[in-house]
C-alpha cells in the first residue's frame, strides 16, 4: 500500500523504532527492499534521489514501477515512495507525478528562505496528502551531487521549521552521507536530546545511516529518530557481490551472461543488508 510517512512514522515514534529509508537506483533495488520489508512485515520507504529519478527516466516512471511491483508482488506492508533531498522544483514535480511523500531540503539556504520555502512546499504537500520532511543544519557528506559541509543543527531553528508543520524533521548532529572517517567523532546526542525536548512529538530523521555502529543508531532512536536512511550500504552491498560473480568468471559459465544471472548475487546481498537494518532499526512486525 502506498502511504504518506505520517502514520508509519507517527507509530514509530511513540513506540521507539525506526523505520529505514532505502534509497534505489533500479527495478532490482526496489524489489530487493519491498520484498524483505513484506517477508519481515516492517514498514519501509524508498528514498529516490532526484539524480536516481533522474537515471531511472523520471518521477513518472517510479510511481509507475512501484505501484505495479505493489499489485504485482502482493505487497501489503505500507510503502512510502519519498524525494530524497528534494529542491523547490523537483519537490513539486515529484508531488505532481504522485509521490506519496517529499522530503524539501532547504538547508543550503539562508534560514528566512528555508523557512518561507518549506512553508509554501509544507502547504502543497499537504493540500495532496503528501508528507513532508524538511532540514535544518545541513548534513555533511556528497550525495548524488548534493553537497553538505555537516553543521550542527540549530535547537531554535529546528523548532520554527517543526512549528512549519512538517510531518518529519531532519536535522544535522555530526551524521554525514557516505563512509565515516576514522576519526569521526559519533553523532551529537546532547543535541538530538535537546531538538527532540524542544520540537514535541515530531519524528526526527538520521541521514547517513550508513557505517553507524548499531549502539549509536539504538541511542538515536530511544531520542526521537524515528527514520533512518540508508544509501551507500546498499551499493557497497550489491557491490561486493556483483564483483566476486565476476571475479570467479561465472559470466563465463553456461547461462552467466544473462543479467538475470549477473544481478542475482547483489540482488541476494541487498535484501540481507536490509534485514539486518531493519532487524537493528527494529521495524521487523511493525507493519
Ligand atoms: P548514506 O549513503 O550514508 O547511507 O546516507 C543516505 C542518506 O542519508 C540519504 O538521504
């Protein structure tokens, strides 16, 4: 079922799990994650860049792909199919072509303009029943050409973004997107204590899921995160599995050429890996 994240996210935060995003990039993606979410009965959203709507041929396009995959595969479990990352633009066109939530990432902005631009997209989003996720503090780290320098998000900016509206609040606390450093010094609880006191019941968001020690993503959530992200992971995931396919030159053997056979390993790799987020996350039979 395609849902807004409100609800799903709502539950999570009263009942202190996460639900994971897990950003894709292709049909094998999004079947790897709707699949383990419904085998595991976990809630799930699936991220979509606005460079992987891009390569997949356009927001159309995924709506089309995921609701069909939904009626397809029998997929029960509520699904959000949601921006990551969103501009001004893309969050408008990914609402007309019916995403069922946006996140609108104003947070290169001076605050007065992501203020007054979250306010109008908060708006928008929810004349349509979209959920709306926004940002405050940027979080460090590239993603698909989306570049933060991972600030420390401000307690009283987060508060008049939440104050916006917004279904979801992403805010930084020294998570970046990507591998972590060696000498990275783990997230910044005592501020992601004080943003969850000071912006009420709104779930917040961890960016950069990826490469967090699962005791820091347990602390995280018992503050307030209540949704998860997960890019690079994945990637690295199928990655690994795609690469020894063709290290033992399986492609060579009988029927290996065909891409049905070449993408089955990292296919196989994508679903443990979202397992084992969604067992740390702790959404497995919270659907
Ligand atoms: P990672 O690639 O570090 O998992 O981050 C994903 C993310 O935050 C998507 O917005």
């Amino acid at each position: 079922m395609l849902v807004p994240v409100t609800d799903m996210l709502k539950k999570a935060y009263a009942e202190k799990y996460a639900v994971g995003q897990f950003n894709i990039n292709n049909l094998e993606w999004t079947k790897a994650i709707l699949l383990t979410a419904q085998e595991n009965n976990s809630p799930v959203i699936l991220g979509v860049s606005e460079g992987a709507a891009k390569y997949m041929g356009g927001y159309n396009t995924i709506v089309g792909m995921v609701d069909g995959m939904i009626k397809d595969l029998g997929i029960t479990i509520p699904v959000a199919t949601h921006l990551d990352h969103g501009s001004y633009d893309g969050g408008k066109a990914a609402m007309e072509a019916g995403f069922s939530s946006i996140m609108f990432d104003g947070s290169h902005y001076p605050i007065e303009e992501n203020l007054a631009k979250t306010k109008e997209m908060v708006a928008l989003a929810h004349g349509k029943g979209i959920s709306i996720e926004a940002e405050v503090g940027s979080i460090g780290g590239e993603e698909d050409g989306v570049v933060g320098t991972g600030e420390i998000a401000s307690v009283e900016e987060c508060v008049q973004i939440a104050e916006l509206g917004v279904d979801i609040l992403a805010a930084g606390i020294g998570n970046i997107h990507g591998a972590y450093p060696d000498n990275w010094e783990g997230l910044e609880f005592d501020v992601l204590a004080q943003i969850n006191e000071a912006t009420g019941d709104t779930p917040l968001v961890l960016h950069g899921g990826t490469g967090i020690a699962a005791d820091q993503i347990k602390k995280a959530i018992s503050l307030g995160v209540s949704k998860i992200n997960v890019n690079t992971e994945l990637q690295w995931a199928f990655q690994a599995a795609t690469r020894e396919y063709f290290e033992a030159k399986k492609d060579l053997e009988g029927k290996g050429f065909d891409p049905r056979n070449i993408l089955k390993p990292g296919f196989e790799a994508m679903k443990a890996t979202v397992k084992e987020k969604m067992e740390i996350f702790g959404s497995i039979d919270k659907a």
